[in-house]
C-alpha cells in the first residue's frame, strides 16, 4: 500500500526549499562580509584621502 502524505505539506515543503535554493543563489550573488565592506570603505578613504593630498591650491 501506497505511503499516504498530505497535498498541503508536500507543497509547503516544495516551496520551502524553492524559497531556500533562491536565498542561497542571492546569498552568493550579493553577499559580503562585514568586514569586507569595512576594509573596502578603509580602501577608498585612503585613496580619496591620499589624492587629496596631492591636489594643488589655485
């Protein structure tokens, strides 16, 4: 005999892991680290920082 599921919890499960797959695609799509973002903001500071600098008073 055949296992008996119910039809609403084998669709909630479905969507579940639908909803999963999608989080993880955006997840490497998009993530960064938070000390990332900070070594990068760091990065750019220093640079806008050092051509500052350099620039010549008219």
């Amino acid at each position: 005999m055949a296992e008996i599921i119910s039809l609403s919890k084998a669709r909630k499960a479905k969507a579940r892991t639908e909803k999963e797959a999608t989080a993880e695609a955006n997840r490497l799509k998009f993530g960064r680290t938070k000390g990332e973002r900070l070594k990068d903001a760091a990065e750019k500071a220093g640079v806008e920082k050092h051509l500052d600098g350099h620039k010549r008073e008219d």
